[in-house]
C-alpha cells in the first residue's frame, strides 16, 4: 500500500489552547466551510497557496527574477501577483530576501507527525496533555487521523479532535475509537445566520452531538463570539441549552474574536474580516 501522506499547514508544539494541558496541535489543510471570521485562512485550500506579506516587501524583484510562471511583477514600490499562474512551487519564496513570501501548506506522513509528536511526550503526562487534530478541517483526512491516532494511542497518548461538526456520521463513527476527546465549534445558532457566514448548518452539529452523545464520548463546546453576528442572549441561552440536553459535553467555552489572522487574509489576497 502507499504510504498515507497528509496536507498540513502547520504544527504547533506546546500549545495550550487546543484541549487540556500542553499539547501537539497539527493543522490539518482544507475545510468544507467557509467562516468569515477564520483566523486560519490558509486552511481553506486543500491545496498550497502562495502568501504575500505586502507590509515586508522590499521590492528587489528577486522573486520575478525566479519565477518560472510570471506571477510577480514588480516596480518601484509595487508588487502585483498573478496568484492564476502561481503552481506553488516555492522558488520565490527561497528566493525573497525579506521573508515577505510564504507557502502555506506541505505534505506530511504518518511517520514524520509521530516522532514529532513524541518528543514531547513528557510534557504530556504531568499536564494532562497530548496531541490535537486541528485545521481546516482535520476529519477530511479522517483516514490518516486514524492511522496517526491509533499509533499514538498505543504509545498511551491522549488524542483530540478540533472539529467544526458538519461531518458524515461513518466519518465520525471511525474517528470514535482513536479519539479521546472531540472539541466541538458551536459557532452560530440561527440556521439562516449560520449558512450566511460559515456555509453550515447548526442542525448539522446537533446530529454530532447526538451521535457523540449516544457513543459516550467526552465533548467540549467551543463558541466563537463574533461582534454583531451572535453576541447576544439568544444565542448564549442556546449553549446553555445544549449543555443540559447533551450530558456528553462537559464544559463549554466562550471564544472571543480576534483580528489575528486578518493579516493572512490579505497575504492570499482577499478581503479582510471587518466584524
């Protein structure tokens, strides 16, 4: 069999945001939503994108210089890109001087993200750490979460998973067995709100937790808050109301919204959150 290999764009070591304790957080690429408040932009691709941080460049022109597609033109204190022609290949960002260029996303295998993840595995314990499956969305390559969480549960590791929960029930039914702890979004209330600005539906999530719920899974609710689109009481009675119905969640927690990411946003050309 070939050997599985994932799409990631990121992993992050001693991160204490992602679940109990000090944990391995790998970001997995792609996601069938479309948030409009995303603090990782770069996650919605399934595929590498080439960032531009307009604010570090010099423009030298070194990255026209390399460019096999002509993506980059560049003048006197311009730089335009024609992200169309850009195949990713990285020859610009090698290339750049000041590190204004970035690819986002790379391939990884189940053996790399293991060692990595084991050579922290002494933070773990003593934290009630471990390791977190992130993205983007990481159920969309629930084959190799499997076959990495299998592996790390055998090492007696804790394992989570970061989940927008609009996902297909046999997904979910095979991530069950490797994955001790699902940290669930919550993210709007109102069905037509929520298709607005993520593209999911909350009844889609409510079918998770059913289902986690009927599997004795252990659940956290994650609730971004997000100015002007569900900040309200409304929508706080609803997380109310869900943690009295689904005894599987135990705690929930209020996201606040930060403009963090709105910096990548413009680095892959496109319009910046304005909540």
């Amino acid at each position: 069999m070939p050997e599985l290999r994932a799409r990631i764009f990121d992993v992050q070591r001693f991160s204490l945001n992602d679940g109990p304790g000090v944990r391995t957080t790998i970001f997995f690429q792609g996601c069938n939503l479309r948030c409009a408040w995303c603090h990782n932009p770069e996650s919605m691709s399934p595929t590498p994108q080439l960032g531009y941080f307009a604010d570090l460049c010099v423009h030298c022109g070194a990255c026209h210089d390399v460019c096999p597609e002509g993506v980059h033109t560049v003048g006197p204190g311009s730089h335009t890109l024609d992200r169309s022609r850009c195949s990713a290949c990285g020859r610009c960002v090698e290339a750049c001087p000041a590190s204004a260029l970035k690819i986002f996303g790379r391939e990884a295998t189940v053996d790399e993200l293991f060692d990595l993840a084991l050579r922290d595995r002494a933070y773990y314990g003593p934290s009630g750490g471990g390791v977190t499956f992130s993205g983007g969305e990481a159920s969309l390559q629930h084959e190799f979460v499997v076959e990495l969480a299998t592996r790390l549960r055998h090492e007696g590791l804790s394992t989570a998973l970061e989940t927008h929960g609009v996902v297909a029930s046999s997904v979910l039914k095979s991530l069950l067995p490797v994955i001790g702890l699902f940290l669930v979004d919550w993210k709007v209330s109102d069905e037509a709100t929520a298709l607005r600005y993520t593209g999911g539906v909350p009844s889609a999530v409510e079918r998770t937790l059913r289902l986690l719920q009927e599997a004795g899974a252990r659940v956290h609710l994650r609730c971004p808050i997000i100015p002007g689109v569900n900040d309200s009481a409304a929508h706080r009675a609803v997380i109310a109301g869900l943690a009295k119905r689904f005894s599987c969640i135990e705690q929930t927690e209020e996201l606040p919204y930060h403009r963090w990411g709105n910096r990548k946003w413009a680095a892959l050309g496109r319009e910046e959150p304005c909540f």
